[in-house]
C-alpha cells in the first residue's frame, strides 16, 4: 500500500506541472490587463505608470521567464501577492479556505444522511410507492440547476416566510447562531443537488449486490434481513458511491462558485471569480493549482478506500 500511495504521489506531479503550464498559458491569451484594470479604479492611466507596475511584478520579462519565476515561488512555499489588491495570497487563502471547507462539508453531510438512507430504502422496496417518489426527487434535484434551485428556494422564502440570509459573514467561533443561519440554505442546495446523485447510485448498485448468490445464501442461513443489507450487500455497493463521493468533495472544495456568489460567500469560489474579473495571474493561478492537488489528493483517498471497503483489492 505505501509503495502504491508513493507511486500515485510520483505521478500527481507531472500532473500538476502540465496543469499549471495550461493555465498560465490560457490565462495570458485572455483578453484585459490587471495593470490598467488597477490604475482605471484609481483614477489614472498613464504609460509610465503601467510600465512601472510591470517592472515592480516582472510582467515586462517574456512569458517563460515569469512562469519559472512563479513556479520557483511556488515550490519555495511562497504564493505570491495578488497584483490587483496588492495582499498576500496566503492571507486571501487563509481567510477564503474556512468558507469553502464549512459549506462543503455541512453539504456533503447533508447529501449522504439524505442519499444513502433513501438509496437503501428504494433498492429494498423496489418499486414500491417511496421508491417512486424517491426517484422523482432524485431526477428533480439532477435536472434542476443549483443556481434555479437556490434562486427559487431565496423566492420562496422571501416571499412566504419574509425571511433571506444574512449577507454579512460570520466566523462560526465567533457567532455560531449567525454563521448556521447563513450557511444552512446554501447547504441545503448543494446537498440536496449532491444527494440526488447519491441516492440514484446507491439505489442501483444496491439492486445489483441484492441479486448475487452470496445474498441468497446470507438468506438461506437465516440472518435477518437488516444483517444482511448492512453487513453483506450494503458494503459491496459502497465502491461506486465512494467514488462519486470522493469526486464531489473535489468539487466542493475546488469552490462552489455559483452558490458561493448567489449567497455572497467569500469562499475560493467567489475568490476566483474576483481573480479572473481582473485578470489578476498570480491569484487564478494559485488557486487552479490548488484545486488540482485537491482533486488529485480526493481521487487517491478515493482509491484507498476501495480497499478498506473491499479485501479483495489489493495495491502493490
């Protein structure tokens, strides 16, 4: 197993080196520069100015040069300053990470409490009236957008219950009731958006474990018929929703960007979007790289715990 963790950890870095390569390419083919974005808020645009500023952050070298400068930076553990607000990019993250982390797993816990309970309970009523009304909340909440989804739900309770979050952010050690409140509908959202997929994947997986003979011989012994769900076919029909777990956190934690700007979270997400309002390079480019390794890092927690759900696997 360490040898196998090692040999993934060898090959995430080629894969993060050609990530960086095509987004620090991409991002100078952009249209817009963060220089004259800066000086036209501050009132003037001036060429000696614009020069100036280049020198100071190096953009006047050629594009291969600023790329090793901001890699070797990287690898150094510097991240660098953000050119249009001229603050520290450890500090942007240090402060934008806590958001992102606290609505990701808020929706995460909600998407699995919701999703696998109705999974099991549609694969062992088969089509049963529950099951029927399961699979329609769950073909809703994978058609409908998160954006509509929380558009709608704000409406609704706006208008019924006169109620919408707070819009000013609350650090949950501080103001544990205010930061809930803000939280709890983007949660809500997410989850239920990601707890659709879920459902759906347990329920198909289920129905798949439940016709092999193994179950029929766990039946035949007697065992009950909680036993046999839980401790034979349930664990068997785990791989493919850890998979589809493990690549929503990804997601999650590479941002939610919608709902993070709907609900005016300053998470990553909306970070990023700010970042690539202004073309601001080091900032887009630090937090891609950041959301690559996230995905990387999710998808080889992933792969571990096939084998911990499933003897039979074995990595060498």
């Amino acid at each position: 197993m360490q040898t196998y963790i090692l040999r993934r950890l060898l090959f995430a870095v080629p894969v993060l080196l050609l990530t960086s390569i095509l987004v620090f390419g991409l991002l100078h083919t952009v249209p817009g520069d963060v220089i004259v974005a800066k000086l036209a808020d501050q009132g003037t645009v001036k060429k000696e100015d614009i020069e100036l500023m280049k020198r100071q952050h190096r953009l006047d070298r050629p594009l291969p040069e600023q790329y090793l400068i901001w890699l070797g930076r990287l690898l150094r553990g510097d991240l660098g300053i953000s050119i249009y607000t001229e603050e520290a990019i450890q500090v942007s993250l240090r402060r934008s990470f806590p958001v992102t982390l606290e609505l990701a797993l808020l929706a995460m816990l909600i998407a699995v409490t919701i999703g696998v309970p109705v999974g099991i309970l549609s694969a062992v009523f088969r089509n049963a009236p529950g099951d029927y009304l399961g699979r329609v909340v769950a073909i809703l909440g994978l058609s409908a957008p998160d954006f509509w989804i929380a558009t709608m739900a704000i409406t609704f309770l706006a208008i019924r219950f006169h109620w919408i979050p707070p819009v000013q952010y609350h650090r949950l050690w501080d103001d544990p009731t205010a930061n809930l409140q803000q939280f709890a509908l983007p949660a809500l959202v997410i989850g239920y958006r990601l707890s659709a997929a879920i459902m759906r994947m347990t329920r198909s997986t289920l129905l798949e474990v439940l016709r092999e003979d193994y179950i029929r011989t766990a039946y035949a012994k007697g065992l009950r018929d909680r036993a046999v769900i839980v401790r034979h076919a349930l664990r068997n029909a785990c791989l493919p929703v850890v998979t589809i777990v493990g690549g929503q956190i990804a997601f999650l934690l590479g941002g939610a960007v919608i709902i993070e700007q709907i609900f005016v979270l300053p998470g990553m997400g909306r970070l990023a979007v700010q970042g690539l309002t202004f073309r601001d390079y080091p900032l887009v480019q630090t937090l891609v790289l950041l959301f690559a390794t996230i995905v990387v890092l999710a998808n080889l927690m992933v792969d571990i715990s096939y084998a911990w759900l499933d003897p039979r696997i074995r990595y060498r």
